[in-house]
C-alpha cells in the first residue's frame, strides 16, 4: 500500500500541482481521479482495521464526496459554458466532506472520552478555542468585514467556518492535551491532515471573501496534501498491530506535563514579532495563558490524588486477588491432606481409619447393610517369591479393578496389607451374593505383570447390621471371622456370612493351632498307607501316604483339618520332614524285602514348594535314607498346581532333577487347562475322587474322566483314579483303560503293619 501511494498518488499528485500552474483543465481531469483512488485505498485500510472502523469509512466516505463534486466541476468546466467557480452549489457539496470529517472526529473524541480527564480537556479546549480565535481573527479576518458576509453568505461564513474550528478544536485540543502517554503514529498523521485540511479551507475562505480564488491554486493543492496524509493514517493505522484505540490503561491521556503552553507561546509572540499582532493581544494572550496554566496546575494536582487513590486501589484488588487465590490453594492442600488423612497411599483406596469413620456414621443412620472383609488368598506366596515390590503392584492392579467395577456401588477400603473392606448397602442374601458374583469376576481374569501371571482368589466373609453385631468393633470382627472361614474352606473364590456358629468353628480352629504346637510329631503323629493297584491283576503297585494324628484326649483329628493349620502356622515343614522321613524309610525297606518296584506318593502342600530350604532339606534325606528316588512321588494338587509361579517351576525341576515323580492331585476339580501340566513336566494324573463318585450315575462325569484318560494317554502320563468305592466304578475305569486304582473299595488307609500283613505277606507267599 505505502508503494502505491510512492508510485501512484505522489506522481498523480504532483501532476496536479504542475498541471495547476500549466493546463488547469488538466488538474480539473486529475483531481477526481486522485480523489478516488485516494477513498479506494482509505476503504481497503479500513477493512484491515478492528476497532473503530467507522471513522475509516466515514474517511473513505468524505474523499469520495469530494472526488464526485470534483467530477462534476471538471464536467460543468469542460463541456458546458458555465464557470462553476460562480456557482453556489459546489460550496454545498464540498461543504459535505467538511460535515463528514467533522461526524469522524466527533466520533473519535467521543469514543476516547473516557481516556481523558474531562476538567484538564476542558481548560485544553477552551483555551484553545480562545487562543485560535484570537490567533484566526488576527491572522486571517482583520481585513474581513464580518457583517456583510454574514448577510452575504450565510453558508460560506458561519457554517463553514464554525465547522472547521470545530474541527481544529477537537482535533487539536485531543493531540495537544495528550501527556500521559505517546501519540500513535497514525493518529499523528491523521491531526496532521486534518489541522492542513482546515488550513486550506481557511485559506480558501479567506481568498474567496478577499476575491482572490482562482481554481486550482494553492489552496487545492494543500486540500490534495492535507487528503494524502489521510491515506498514509489509514495505511499506518491498518498496518499499526498495535492497537491505536485501547481502553486498558486507567490512567487519563492528560495527565502529566503539557506541552500547549510553549506551543501556544511560539505563535502569539511570533506574529507578535511578525507585527502581525498587536501588543494588546499579545498581552491578553499571555494572561489568559497564565490562567491557564494556574488552573492547569490545580487540575493536576486533583488528578493526581486520583490517580493515587486508582492506583493503591488497583494494588488493593491485586492484593485482595493474591489472597484469594493464596486462600483458595490453602483449601486445596488441605482438601489434599484431608484425603491424604482417609486413604491408602499405595492404592488410593480408602484407609483403614476412614472404614472406621464410616462405619460409625452408618450406624448411626440406624439402617441395615453390610461389611464384607475380603483377603487375597496366597497373596503371601507372591511378596515372598517375587519380593515385595511385585506385591505391591498386585496390590495396585486389583484395588484399580475394584475401584473401576465397584466405586459406583460401593465404599471401598484397603484395611491391610492384602485386606480388603467394603460397606454394602443392604443386608439381603441377594445383595450378598451379588456382589460376591461381581468379585470372582474381577478376580477371574488373570493379572499380568511383566512376564507373570498371577490367578488370585479371594476370600470374602460378610457381617450384617444389625443381625450379626451391632457394633462396630463386632462387625469388623464377625465380618473377618467369616472372611477367615471362607478361606479355610480353600478352593475357588467363595464366601462365607457371618453365624454364630462360626465362632464355634473359629474357637475349634484355635484349639487345634495350639494342640498341635504342643505336639511332638515323632510321637504324637504316624503314617497310615493308603495302597494303589493294577485294575487288572488288582495287585498292589504303590500306596499314598497319608499322615494320622490321634490325639490323647481329642482322639482322631483329620489331617483334612489340622494341615490347612499347619501350614498356616508355619509348622508344615516339620510335618513334612517327618512324613518324607517316614515314608522314604518305608518304601525303601518294603521294595527291598519284598523285592518290589513300588511307588509311594508323597502330599506335598504348596506352601512347602515355596520355602528355599525344601530343595536342599529334600536331597539330604535322599542322601540320609539312601532311597531310590524313582520309589517316591510327590502330589501336588491341581489348584495350588494352577495357581504357582516361575519359582515353583525351578522346584519341580529341581524335585525332577532329582529323580522324584511329581503327580496332579485332585486333577478335574479345578481348572481344565492342561497347559501346566507340560510346564512341570509331571507323571501322573490323580483323577479326583469327587469326579469318580458319580462316574456309574452321570453320563456326564464319565465322559470328563474319559476324556481326561484320553488325554493323559496321548501326553504320555501315567493315571491313578481316586476315591474308588464301588465294584462298578473299578469295572467303568477299567474299560476306560485306567489301571491304577485307589480307594476304599480295595483297601482304606491303613498302618504299615497292616499294609504288610494284608498285602504284602500275601503277596509273597504267593
Ligand atoms: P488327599 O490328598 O485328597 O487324600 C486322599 C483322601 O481321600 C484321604 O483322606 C483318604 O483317606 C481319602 N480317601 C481315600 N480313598 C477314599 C474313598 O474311596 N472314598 C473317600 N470318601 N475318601 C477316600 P485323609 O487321609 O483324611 O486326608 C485328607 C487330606 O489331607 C489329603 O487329601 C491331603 O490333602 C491331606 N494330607 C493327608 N496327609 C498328608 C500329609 O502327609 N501331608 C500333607 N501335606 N497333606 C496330607
Ligand atoms: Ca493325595
């Protein structure tokens, strides 16, 4: 744009001024042409322009009005006779760019208002006003007689020369009153043009009344100049990013020193100097300076207080702004330590105290639901295999899926290492049993870390309010009772409601922990013998070991029920050594003088897989007893099988490696994947006996065990069937080619003796 003004306008420009001197037909024919590029560019600017984009286009609007009315003068002054230089209507229409300019730079005066202090613009304004009067009426209408052109020219005078000190005012009183802060450069250009348009217009109204005008002279010239410097204050203001009309600043445009005052001084007494001004003028011009400059003083002054008072005002709502926002962090934080209080920081569920808390405000709301305590079963087995980092991010995975599946419904908590809390809404068996559904099927899918897979089950007990306690301390009791029962049961994730019976069995259960921590095994304990035989020949080709408690005053007491104890307490590894001990002795001497190859099967409960010492305790008695470990086998079952790790399988190695056998007990029961089975490279499947007990009455059942025969067939695994009772289930197994049988229908468990005896002897008497 500024090269088109270099390369276009200026030459149009000067063209005209030549033309002017030379051929004024000529500069009639340029003058509209200039005059409308001079509007197009003005418009193009103010398309560019966001605020306050009227005033550009009332700009473009008043050159345009020009351009016309030069138009039609260079039309009435080429191709008629008439001279419009002595036609009166072209001092109406040129008189309408006058009112435009004049509606523009009431509209930017009035739209800046607020920027300035309307007493300091005021005092501006009039002494201004007082100043360009005197100056005027001095410089340019001494030698006018004022009232016969009044009567002459009503337009031409009054309102002409009121619109264009209007206009001077406005703009002058604007720039000239602006201290505070600098003139953008637009603006600049813009009074700049306006204080050279009305100079023109003065001028010309000076020559017209002095009959001096000729067309085309320098008036117009300075009108051209005075249009040019409008379109370089669009252009500027268009290409200005920043904004020429911004309303942030709080501080008035007035404020501070002014410069009027020298240049209000410079002309007077210049003109004064010129001999152009009387002395008289010169002196009324300096007093009301002084005026001026007095009052100006006060205003300041006033204004200052003002700005003081904005300003602390200004540092008040800052400060007040800081201290909210300060405040509003403080709630932050202590919201943030307020969690912190309620829960767990390692799975942000909620903490033990808060279960507390929660169940005390349940209470008293005096309505019924319920608290579940739910531990992760062998969760111990984990921490103590893959350390307990690991541990802890199972930890995470699961209070993520329960926080994931269950928040909604329910309060959650972690109230232990691996325990769990839940307040359930209600106390119905079916809101029990549903969200007991809801867990085994989180705990269902297996967690994966790193190269693990993890299948943990839960144990879940429930206490009501208020039919199991009515308290709290009783609730979380009753609840962890249950809890315990559910786990002892052993199996599948499962729970248990809290009874009073319970408690029965729980004291039952504490008994027993403390008998058999008083108990001496090499006494106390014995092994009984289970035999296994070829279905065939029904001879007898291994046994199970199978240990027996009689206690003095509580008579017989299951191993079905002391060893879930034992292992729990840690006295599993004694038992262990006792039993291999036992049995390894045993079978050694029974194959030796009985000249047999039989296999003695071993329990071994996972627990013991998981100590370091089983490993090397294992090849000591192999080395102490000097048995043929191709005599043992140790059972492990299939759940516990399932649900090992890594580790396990670098101790079934090794227990191979040994030369031990390794079986699947209670195989059917749990999960059908065979997959482990090629992963532990085990030798024997033990169908379990729950399979086997209904294998001549469901259809079903058989065609498991069948299939389960088929199987191990094609793995290559040798087959036990288990818990055998009945002539028709030895004869179903044997045509499903099982050949090993163990179970009461044969022979039950029984002492050594009377394994010999009843076996043995016989045998060999054969
Ligand atoms: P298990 O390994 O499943 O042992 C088989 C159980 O079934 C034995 O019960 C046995 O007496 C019983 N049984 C055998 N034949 C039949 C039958 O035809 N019908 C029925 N209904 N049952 C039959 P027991 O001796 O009471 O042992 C219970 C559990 O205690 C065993 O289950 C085993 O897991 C554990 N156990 C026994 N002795 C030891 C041991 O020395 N060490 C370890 N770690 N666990 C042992
Ligand atoms: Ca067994």
């Amino acid at each position: 744009m500024r090269k088109t003004i270099g390369f276009i306008i200026i030459p149009i420009l000067i063209a005209y001024i030549i033309a002017s001197y030379t051929f004024p037909v000529m500069a009639d024919i340029i003058s509209p042409i200039y005059m409308f590029l001079i509007s197009g560019i003005i418009y193009l600017q103010s398309r560019r322009i966001e605020n306050l984009r009227i005033v550009w286009k009332l700009l473009a609007l008043a050159m345009l009005s020009w351009g016309l009315t030069d138009l039609l003068w260079a039309y009435i002054s080429i191709a008629t006779n008439l001279d419009p230089n002595e036609m009166d209507l072209f001092m109406y229409l040129y008189l309408i760019t006058d009112i435009l300019l004049l509606i523009n730079a009431a509209i930017y005066f009035v739209k800046n208002l607020d920027k300035w202090n309307r007493l300091q613009l005021l005092l501006d304004a009039t002494v201004i006003m007082i100043i360009s009067f005197a100056l005027g009426s001095a410089l340019f209408f001494s030698k006018i007689d004022f009232s016969e052109i009044l009567l002459a020219d009503f337009v031409g005078t009054v309102v002409y020369l009121s619109l264009d000190i209007l206009i001077l005012i406005i703009i002058v009183t604007m720039v000239a009153s602006s201290r505070y802060k600098k003139i953008k450069i637009a603006i600049k250009y813009t009074t700049v043009a306006y204080i050279v348009y009305v100079l023109a217009d003065l001028f010309y109204i000076d020559s017209y009344y002095s009959m001096t005008y000729v067309p085309n002279s320098i008036s117009d010239i300075i009108f051209m100049i005075a249009f040019l410097l409008f379109t370089l204050s669009a252009v500027t203001a268009a290409s200005d990013p920043v904004d020429y009309y911004d309303n942030s600043e709080t501080t008035p445009n007035n404020f501070g020193k002014s410069k009027i005052l020298w240049w209000v001084l410079i002309a007077p007494v210049g003109l004064y100097l010129m001999g152009r001004l009387s002395i008289g003028h010169l002196t009324a011009i300096l007093f009301t300076l002084v005026i001026y400059q007095v009052m100006s003083h006060y205003v300041q002054k006033l204004l200052m207080t003002e700005i003081l008072y904005i300003k602390e005002h200004e540092i008040k709502m800052a400060l007040e702004k800081t201290i909210t926002e300060r405040t509003k962090e403080l709630l932050i934080s202590q919201k943030e330590l307020e969690k912190r209080a309620i829960t767990d920081s390692l799975t942000h569920l909620y903490n033990r105290d808060y279960f507390i808390e929660s169940l005390n405000n349940r209470l008293k709301d005096k309505k019924p639901f319920s608290v579940a305590y739910l531990d992760l079963d062998r969760f111990k087995i984990i921490n103590d295999l893959h350390g307990h980092p690991m541990g802890d991010l199972v930890l995470i995975e699961v209070s993520k899926r329960f926080s994931k599946q269950l928040t909604t419904d329910y309060d959650i908590f972690r109230v232990g290492g691996d325990e769990f809390a839940i307040i359930i809404p209600g106390n119905k068996a079916k809101d029990l049993e549903e969200i007991s559904q809801r867990i085994i099927e989180i705990m269902k899918v297996p967690i994966a870390i790193d190269v693990f897979q993890f299948t943990i089950d839960a144990s879940i007990g429930f206490a009501r309010y208020p039919n199991d306690a009515l308290t709290v301390s009783d609730l979380v009791k009753n609840a962890d009772i249950a809890m315990y029962h559910a786990k002892a049961n052993g199996a599948m994730t499962k729970h248990v409601v809290f009874s009073s019976d319970l408690i029965e069995q729980l004291e039952r259960r504490n008994h027993i922990e403390i008998l058999l921590k008083n108990a001496d095994f090499k006494t106390d304990f014995e092994l009984y013998y289970q035999p296994q035989f070829d279905s065939n020949s029904l001879e007898i080709i291994g046994m199970e070991a199978l240990i027996r408690w009689f206690h003095t005053e509580e008579g017989f007491i299951s191993p079905a029920e002391f060893i879930p104890i034992a292992e729990e307490v840690g006295l599993i590894l004694a038992i262990n050594e006792f039993v291999f001990a036992e049995a390894m002795l045993q079978i050694k001497r029974w194959n030796a003088f009985y000249n047999k190859d039989m296999v003695m099967s071993v329990n071994l409960s996972p627990l013991t897989l998981n100590s370091v010492d089983f490993y090397l305790n294992l090849k000591d008695l192999l080395e102490i007893t000097g048995v043929n470990p191709g005599y043992l086998e140790f059972e492990i079952t299939e759940h516990s099988a399932m649900n090992s790790s890594n580790i396990m399988e670098d101790v079934f190695r090794q227990i191979k490696a040994l030369g031990f056998y390794i079986s699947i007990d209670d195989f059917g029961t749990g999960y059908s994947s065979l997959s482990y089975l090629k992963r532990f490279n085990v030798d024997t499947l033990k169908i379990a006996k729950e399979l086997i007990a209904n294998i001549e009455l469901h259809e079903d059942e058989m065609q498991i065990v069948k299939a389960i025969i088929k199987m191990s067939e094609a793995l290559g695994l040798k087959i036990i069937a288990e818990g055998v009772e009945t002539k028709e289930q030895l004869d179903i197994l044997n045509d499903l080619n099982c050949h090993v049988i163990q179970g009461y229908y044969l022979a039950k468990p029984m002492t050594a003796d009377a394994l010999e005896e009843q076996f043995l002897k016989k045998d060999s008497k054969k």
